[in-house]
C-alpha cells in the first residue's frame, strides 16, 4: 500500500480494477469501430460514400454525418499566388529550425547557453497498469 497525504490511499484492488477497466475499454473501443466500419459501410452502399443518411430500428435511430474541410494545397496556391502577383495574399513563417539548431551546437556554431529561456519543455502525464506476471 502506497500513502500520499493523508487522504489519498492507493490499495492493490484499486490497482487491479484500474487494469481491468483499461482492457475492457480496449476490447469495447475495438467493437465499437467495428460496428462503425459496418455502419459506414451500409451507408455507402445504399446512399453513397459522401451523403448524410439515417435508419430507425428498434426505437434506435442511427445517423451519418459527413463533415467536409477543406484547405490550401501550400505549394499550388503559393505558386499560382505568385503567377498572378498576389504575394501579399502569402504568409512568411518564421519559425526556429530545432535540427539546424541541434546540428549548430553539435558543431559548436552556437552554444546551448545562447538560447538560454527559449526552449519550452511540456510534461504530460500518464498511467500505466501492467500485471508483474502475464494474465
């Protein structure tokens, strides 16, 4: 048993429950998708990949949406920008090169101590349950 502060106790079955949840989920995310590529794929057999549609059965109504983005290709439109003298239409991104950087201090070009407060570092989290003997 692991104590942290005074109210939060972890025990060896809260342990074992967190695992068990994590491989259900697992196996219900799996069925899930199944039973998603099987949806999409009536719906694109009776309608269409692209079309929205819905059936009711059993009191349950399933629907399909489709969502549309839709973007720039970078290098076509830059160029076509240019071809017709729009190049205020264009954004200049300026941003840091970590790999010429890297290679830079490798090469003792640059010293880490130049850019001293300009690395951000992010930290995440995690938890991890494993059995110690497989199940």
């Amino acid at each position: 048993m692991l104590k942290k502060n005074q109210d939060t106790l972890i025990t060896g079955e809260m342990l074992i429950n967190y695992y068990e949840l994590n491989k259900k989920k697992k196996e219900i995310e799996a069925e899930m998708n199944h039973l998603k590529n099987i949806f999409h794929d009536y719906f694109d057999r009776q309608i269409g990949s692209h079309d929205k549609g819905e059936i009711t059965l059993n009191g349950y109504k399933l629907q399909r949406q489709i969502r549309k983005t839709e973007k720039f290709n970078e290098d076509e439109t830059v160029k076509r920008l240019e071809d017709l003298k729009m190049n205020d239409l264009i954004q200049i991104v300026k941003k840091p090169d970590a790999l010429k950087i890297k290679s830079a201090i490798n090469l003792g070009f640059l010293q880490e101590k130049d850019l001293e407060g300009c690395i951000v570092t992010t930290t995440s989290p995690a938890i991890s349950v494993k059995p110690l003997t497989p199940r």
